[in-house]
C-alpha cells in the first residue's frame, strides 16, 4: 500500500526537481532569438522562441554526427553543443558534437532534421515557450526581429531552463 502512494510522488518529483535544480545551480547564457508572439486563451501571452543555436551548419559538426546523418537520413540523435561567447556577452554554438563533452558550456538536444540543400542540422533544445506578462510579447517580438532580442537560460550538464528574456 505504501508503495503505490510514494509512486506518484517520486513521480512528480523527477518531473520537478531537475528543472528547479538547474534554475538554482546552472550557468546562466543568453542566446539570441528569433521568436514569434502567439496567446494562449488560458494562459496569455507566451513567446515562441525560437534560437540562433537551434540551426546549425555542417561546419560545426563533429566527424561523429556528420557521419550518423550521411547514414540516417531522417534519423534523430542526441547531440552536445559547445558554446562560446562573443564581446556582448551571447552564446554561440562553437561545436556540435554526438560524445557529452569534458567541460566547458553545452546544451544537450535532440538533431532531427538534416538539409542537405543549406547543410544545416535542426536541433530541439526543448526551448520553445516562455510566459509573459500580459501584452508585453509584442515588444520583445519586435526587439527580436531586429536581432536585439535574447534569452537568459540557465544551463546545468546540458539540461536548459529559460529564466528571462531580454531587450538590448
């Protein structure tokens, strides 16, 4: 009996802790974005977010995803980005690699989607939505559109939450 009430729990648990811990501990980045504003009728206004480091050409990526893609095609795999900062302070995928990394600051998604017409692969971070305050979605739409626009994401072992998003 005790067991099938702790199920739950431990359940929830897995499904909340790993974010907020990230939240708490992670490195905090921006990465510069490229969203769109839609409402959700229960929930306001959210930005779609969509990030420079979600598309990556094949000049980034190691011998090792190159070659699961040539033999995959519409395959997926999970991948590590490396990322460096430029001179304002924002992220840029430095490498992309199928191996976890060492060290240094690296998002772990999923590449989905190979093109081999712009050799870029798609990679899903699970970065897509933020809330914010009612009608101020607008403004950082259009801050984004004129590339002024980031997300402040804390980064913990690849795991990403979005903390903030800013205007410069």
């Amino acid at each position: 009996m005790r067991l099938a009430a702790f199920v739950p729990i431990a359940i929830l648990l897995g499904m909340i802790v790993p974010p907020l811990y990230t939240v708490a501990v992670g490195e905090p980045v921006k990465l510069r974005m490229e969203p769109v504003d839609p409402t959700d009728a229960f929930r306001g206004d959210y930005i779609q977010v969509n990030l420079e480091a979600e598309t990556v050409p094949e000049s980034r990526l190691d011998r090792s995803a190159i070659e699961y893609f040539a033999g995959h095609k519409g395959g997926e795999l999970t991948v590590y980005a490396l990322l460096k900062k430029d001179e304002k302070g924002i992220c840029h995928v430095k490498s992309v690699s199928a191996e976890n990394p060492r060290g240094g600051i690296y998002l772990k998604g999923k590449a989905y989607e190979w093109e081999d017409d712009e050799q870029k692969v798609y990679i899903d971070y699970h970065l897509d939505k933020f809330f914010v305050p009612q009608h101020s979605g607008k403004e950082i739409e259009q801050a984004a559109t004129k590339g002024r626009a980031a997300a402040v994401v804390k980064i913990y072992r690849g795991r990403a939450v979005i903390t903030n998003l800013v205007t410069e």
